[in-house]
C-alpha cells in the first residue's frame, strides 16, 4: 500500500479548486489524513481513490458553509491567489494549469457545489464517470448532465486567453509600468473596451465595492491612487499567481495587494486585485 502522503500535493489541488482559499484547502487536506489515520484502511487497495472521495464530500460540504458566508461578504470575492511555490504540481498537467485561472475559479462559483466537485474531477482531474458517481453520490448519467450542463454555461462566459507566456508577462510589466508613471493614454490603450476590474477587500481595506467597468474609469482609478502615494509608487514585485504573471505590492496604506490579470487580443481584459489581509496572511512581499 502506497503512503498516504505521497497524495497530500494532489488533495490540496483538489481542495483549493472547489473552495478557493488557500488555508481551508490545508485544513481539508489535514482532516482527511486525520480520517485515514483513524479509519481501519486495512482493506483499502487504493488510498488515492479513498483519499479523493473522502476529501471531495469534506469540501462539498465546506462550500455549503461558504456559499451562506459568502452572501455577507462585504464587497467582491475572489479567490484567494495561489502563488508558484504553492501552486506547482508534480503531474504538470495542462488542464489542472488550465482550472487555476481566476477567471476560471470565478466562473466555477457560478455551479453548485456537487456540480462544482463532478465538474473538476471529471474535467480538471480526470476522472471516470464511474468513480465520480461514486464519489458523490449519484448516477453516471447525472453525472454525464452535469458535465454537460457545466460546459455550455462555461461556453457561454467569456474565456480569456491563457496567460502564462511570454507575451503575457512582458503586457503585465507594461501595464504595471503605465499605472506607475501615471500616464493614462498608455493605460487606456493597454484595456480592452470592455475591461473590468475587481477589488477584494473583504471589507477590512479599502476597495471597491463593485466591479469598475470600462477602460477609462479603470485608468482614472489607478492614477487617483497615485494622490496616496506621495513618495512614488512603492515597488512592485513580479510574480507567478495561479498560473499566470501577477505582481505583488504595497499600497499607500501600507496593505499588501496582489493582483492578476484575464488577456484577450493583447490587451487586458480583467484585472483581478486581492487587498483582503486574510487572503494574503501568508504572503511575503
């Protein structure tokens, strides 16, 4: 029998794709180990297979807690970034990279949670429908609907453009260049014309409390920032968040952001900014 430790990667993986948030993902995988070490797994031939089914319903049933906390969120919720030394996986699988997108996760919130967990094994892990069926608790065929269901409302929503490469990173360090020079031409040049920005601060920091839509109003809000920073922008530091070029930094008020960014035709799309402190607890600037 293989060490149950050996899953511990693949379980968080698991758990941070169906909750979002980083330090629940860790509970969920320490309760699991905690529920095998004291389960009779004698008779278990495939600890992997024990380990995905008894970590998928403990996160089924978070999210239900989450989902009525959620509604009292102050503000816009965003997933809780997941930098490159925690995000790594040791299968380097494309289509894990592919469902680690903050666009992705947001529109996962959308599906309910057992839609949320077939969804993810199926498409993200790779699973058989006879397994997830399993799992969770229903049929193969409703679990087939599911899937189906997920996809046409995911084709509905706009995807952008994967954003870990090259020409991802270099229009992340212009953006990043424009708000710190203020010049709002250059920022407005660099949105799409339906661009959105989206601030979580959980209602601890300042952030907006609704989306920002458009490229203009996006610029002028980054420029107005520029008043709480008399001494210059602080530095930003370039990072890898969920798959994708983000930047971490500190901003007039001394709180830390990190911020991601959605592409599309070269241009920016979304930008995603986490200011919530609980949400960055772990992060080192």
């Amino acid at each position: 029998m293989s060490d149950p430790e050996n899953h511990r990667r693949l379980l968080f993986h698991i758990a941070y794709r169906m909750l979002g948030r980083v330090a629940e993902a860790e509970d969920m995988v320490q309760e699991t180990m905690l529920r095998w070490h004291r389960a009779d797994t004698s008779a278990v031939r495939e600890p992997q297979a024990w380990l995905t089914t008894t970590i998928t319903r403990l996160c089924i049933d978070q999210l239900r807690l989450a989902r009525r906390q959620r509604e009292e969120y102050v503000g816009v919720w965003l997933p809780e970034p997941l930098l490159e030394d925690q995000a790594g996986d040791p299968s380097d699988d494309s289509a894990l990279a592919d469902s680690l997108g903050i666009a992705f996760m947001l529109m996962l919130e959308e599906l309910a949670p057992v839609d949320r967990a077939v969804f993810l094994l199926r498409e993200a892990f790779g699973h058989d429908y006879e397994a997830i069926a399993a799992i969770v608790g229903k049929s193969e065929a409703s679990c087939r609907q599911i899937v189906s269901r997920a996809k046409a409302r995911m084709a509905r929503s706009t995807n952008p453009t994967p954003t870990a490469t090259e020409e991802a990173e270099r229009l992340v360090r212009e953006f990043v260049q424009a708000t710190q020079t203020g010049e709002l031409a250059d920022l407005i040049a660099l949105l799409t014309d339906d661009a959105v920005l989206y601030s979580d601060g959980g209602g601890k920091v300042r952030a907006a409390l609704l989306p920002i839509l458009g490229p203009d109003r996006i610029a002028r809000m980054f420029i107005g920032l520029r008043r709480f920073q008399p001494d210059g922008p602080p530095p930003a530091r370039f990072v890898m968040i969920n798959g994708s070029p983000g930047v971490l930094a500190r901003g007039g008020d001394g709180n830390l952001s990190a911020m991601t960014f959605a592409l599309e035709g070269g241009r920016v799309k979304a930008v995603y900014v986490v200011r919530n402190p609980d949400k960055l607890a772990g992060v080192q600037l």
